[in-house]
C-alpha cells in the first residue's frame, strides 16, 4: 500500500522571509503498511501508535485526576494543556507535511486569539442563555421529564451521548456549508493553507457560541448528567486536536469508517467544494448514513484552504469578516462553490488574506 500522505508531502515550496509555505502534492492515503527508505520502522510504529497513545495518555490522566468521575474546570483546563502539549511534540517528531509548523505559521497567534475569545469572553454568556433556556422549558413543564438512561452503564450511556451530540453536530455542521451567509463565519475555519493543531481552535465565536447552546441545552433538558457532558467535552477537545493536527498517524483501511481519523478530515479542509461539502461529523456514521462519506483512499488532497483565500489576515478584521459579509448586497441561492461571492463581499474593503501574503505571492506590507 502507498505510503504517502494525502497532501502529506511538499514540491514547490514558496518562500517568505526564510519560511517555506508547503504546497501539497496529490498523494494516496497514508497506509498501514510497509515502510520505505523515507520511512524508517520506527518512525513508521510511531504513527501507527499516535491517535491510540495520545488518547489512551489523555484519558487515563484525565481519570486519574478526576474526583469519582466527575471533573473540575481546574482539571480539565489541565488536561487541555497537557494534551496539546503533547500533540504539540509529535507534531515536531513526527510531522504528516514537514512544512507545516504552528511555529512558523503566522497565524498561529491569531488561531489562539480565537480560542481564548470564546472560553474568556463568550462562553459564559453562551451558559447564561443556555440555563435561562433549559429554566424557561422547566418552569412551564415543556422538558421530556428527565428520559436520560441513567440507569445505564456509564460507557454505554457515553456512547449515546456521542452518537446524539454529533447528529445534531452534523447537521448544523452541513448547514453551514449549505448557505453562504452562514458560511461566512465558519470560513475563518477552512481559510488556511497550513493544517495544524491549532487550526481545531480556529473558529469564529458566534459560530461556537450558537453550537454550544445547540448541542448543551438539550441533552440538560433530558437530563443527562453534566459529569457526562464534561468528559464528550473532553473527548471532542482530544479528538479534534489530533484531527487537526499535523501529527503522522497510520489507521488500517477500514477503521476510516469507524473514528474521524486525520485522513478523513484532510478531505473536508480540501480546497475543492465537493471535498468540503462531505465528511462533515466527527464520526464517520452520519456522513455513511446521509451519503456524505469519502473515504481517504478513494479522495487524495492536493490543497487544503478556499480558493482566493478571502479571509482578512488580522485578528480584529477575522472577527468583523462574516458581519460584513451579510451586509452585502444579496446572495443568490447555495450551491456548490457559490460561498465565494458572500466571502469575497465580507472581504472587499479588507485586502488579500493572510495565505496570499505570507505564502510569497504578494510582497510584505508596507513594501
């Protein structure tokens, strides 16, 4: 089996001040199998082993840490910083595309300035809504009375809870690929060219702020317990980071088809619309059942990002960026490839995005 990387390896790297932009080349899927003289053994057994010991490590920890199962915000900002930490060194050891690196990307701040916006600023107002909701629906007796399984075992009640919270997930996930309006604001997290860890924290706050009251108020409004709620908290954190991320790791053929694995979701940050436009869950069960799946053997990813990189480069500009797009003249109805001309709108007074200048084709500001 071919041992390349979908988009995993660079030919033509452009150049920035020294920094090299990697551009990728069609490629199969990343294979299970033998080894090459760009492959060692060992190398090769690190990443059929990343996704399993990185998880494993993470989850262990987090139990070992947790009070009964139950965990306490000072814990899990604790296991978030230790698991990308930890994603953070492979991705060094082991990288999927040698020229890709949180370190020389120029983003990279601007991806962290998105995170701490939601968790610092938003996030809070995200949970008073989400409570005055789910107190609302209780006060008039509108709730389905508490129908959450308790009396299940716990992992199979987590199971359910995964399968549920993706579902509504992927449909919200899929509207926003479906109308260019709202694809405004999920296109701060497509538009880049580099794919690594931080590009899972890469999200607009009012897309995540939406999400959140989306996915949490129903599952209080079942009943289902917050203790379980805050480990698919951390699962979802875990999980993207090394979806995201730019850590080599191996999975055989069929497993594509059970866990989001990197393959998977390298098609949906693909640069071709009807790459985007599947793999939308984070698992695959939805995209099988809904006739959105592709599978990494059958999709090779020449390019990852959108097309004219429409996105402003500066954090301030990023966060106005889907608001100036809806104040634009009319869209014309979604269809394959049209969220160009909403982008391009939300984008005309902010000069080229940050790929286009930092990749070499534009000179520096200010030259």
């Amino acid at each position: 089996m071919n041992e390349n990387v979908a988009g995993g390896s660079t030919a033509g790297a452009s150049n920035d001040g020294g920094l090299s932009m990697p551009r990728l080349v069609p490629t199969a899927a990343r294979g299970w199998g033998q080894g090459s003289e760009y492959l060692p053994a060992l190398r090769l057994h690190m990443a059929r082993l990343s996704f399993w010991l990185v998880m494993t490590a993470s989850f262990g920890l987090m139990a070992w840490l947790s009070d009964g199962g139950r965990i306490d915000a000072k814990t899990a900002y604790i296991m978030v910083a230790v698991n990308m930490l930890i994603v953070a060194v492979l991705e060094q050891v082991i990288p999927r595309v040698p020229g890709n690196n949180m370190f020389r990307d120029r983003q990279s701040l601007r991806d962290l300035g998105h995170l701490f916006f939601f968790k610092f600023v938003c996030r809070p107002f995200a949970w008073t809504i989400t409570l005055a909701i789910v107190g609302f629906i209780a006060s008039y007796k509108l709730g389905a009375e508490r129908v959450w399984p308790t009396n299940w075992p716990v992992l199979i009640q987590f199971v359910l809870l995964l399968l549920l919270f993706d579902l509504i997930g992927y449909w919200y996930h899929r509207l926003l690929h479906s109308v260019d309006r709202l694809f405004a604001f999920h296109a701060i997290h497509h538009d880049t060219r580099q794919v690594h860890m931080l590009k899972a924290v890469r999200v607009h706050f009012a897309e995540q702020f939406v999400n959140f009251i989306l996915v949490v108020t129903p599952f209080l409004l079942v009943g289902c317990p917050p203790s379980l709620l805050a480990w698919l908290g951390m699962w979802n954190v875990f999980e993207s980071n090394l979806a995201h991320s730019n850590v080599d790791q191996r999975f055989p053929s069929w497993l594509h088809y059970v866990v989001r694995t990197i393959d998977v979701h390298y098609i949906h940050h693909a640069n071709d619309h009807k790459m985007q436009n599947s793999n939308f869950g984070g698992l695959p069960i939805w995209d099988l059942v809904f006739g959105t799946y592709r599978h990494p053997l059958d999709n090779p990813v020449t390019a990852t990002g959108i097309q004219g990189d429409p996105v402003p480069a500066g954090f301030l500009a990023q966060l106005a960026f889907p608001f100036r797009a809806q104040l634009r003249a009319a869209v014309p109805a979604p269809m394959a490839g049209s969220s160009e001309r909403v982008l391009a709108r939300g984008n005309a007074q902010e000069g080229p995005g940050p790929t286009d200048r930092e990749a070499g084709a534009l000179p520096p500001e200010g030259a």
